[in-house]
C-alpha cells in the first residue's frame, strides 16, 4: 500500500539526504556527549548543562530522523562505520578549552544546517510537506541555539557606549 502518494524512486534523494543528516547528528551527539563529559574551569556549571541539553536534544532528532526514513519505506543507516563514513561533521579532539568546545559547536551547527537545507531542497522538489515540516523545526531550533552559543563567546557590552552596542 502506498500509504504516502509517492514514488519510492522520488522519494530515494530525500532519504539520501535524510541519512546523511542522520549520521551527521551521530557524531554531533557523541561530540556533544564529550565536551560535557570534558568541560573544566569557570564555565564548567553553565557549559556541562548546555552541553547536556544539547545532547539530549539531538538524541530525540536523531530518533525522529530514523523513523522518519522508515516512514518513507526505506531503512536509516545504523552502523556507526557508515556514520562515521558519511557525515559531514567529523570527530575530533576530546579535550579542548570551553571555547573551543562552544566554537566547534557552532561549527557543527553551520554543517547541520547545511545539510537540512538539502534535506527541505530535495522534499520541495517531491511536495515531502512530512519532511520539510520536520526538518523547519529542526533549523528554527538550531538557529535559537546557535544565536544564543554565539552570545556565550562575546564580551559583555556593559562597559561600552550605547552606539557601540549595536555593532556586531
């Protein structure tokens, strides 16, 4: 039964792209886990919950990504080789400053990003309204938490004039 009004051949980029973000989110995820296991000094109480939400956070999406696909009628990637194969995200160094973690972060949220916006390009082009519902929330989301990681890295503007506080 054909549940959804569409082609498994059309539907076959989306849920390419639909796995890639998938593995993407994987590596973000344990990433995630790192830096909140990792975090020291002065900003380790702010940091380690952050990170912890950001995790958990990515742990739904990255159920919701799966069952996606199988909505769709095709499987999710599920080994970790090909996680590690496709993302676009990659692993890198457990131990590193608060800053970089928050950087690297920010990173990681530009690739997801990237990669949701092919996900919505390749759902527009087979009217997947399902998918790129989805996948809106999921960037409006992330764009909240990138804006306020952002925040996190600059200088309080406390001790500067009001004409400068409007510059980026």
């Amino acid at each position: 039964m054909n549940y959804l009004n569409m082609n498994d051949e059309d539907v076959l980029p989306v849920v390419m792209e639909l796995n890639i973000l998938l593995a993407d989110y994987h590596v973000y995820y344990q990433k995630l886990r790192s830096n909140h296991w990792n975090v020291k000094g002065k900003n380790f109480f702010d940091l380690h919950e952050k990170f912890e939400t950001l995790y958990n956070d990515a742990k739904v999406k990255i159920d919701e990504i799966a069952e996606r696909i199988l909505t769709l009628r095709f499987h999710p990637m599920s080994k970790m080789e090909d996680y590690l194969k496709t993302a676009t995200i990659s692993e890198n160094q457990p131990i590193k400053s608060d800053e970089d973690m928050v950087n690297d972060t920010l990173n990681d949220h530009k690739l997801l990003i990237k990669q949701m916006a092919k996900v919505i390009e390749k759902a527009t082009e087979i009217s997947d309204e399902g998918t790129i519902d989805l996948i809106g929330a999921y960037v409006r989301e992330l764009e909240k938490s990138s804006w306020m990681l952002n925040a996190w890295t600059k200088n309080s503007t406390k001790n500067i004039s009001p004409e400068m506080a409007n510059v980026k």
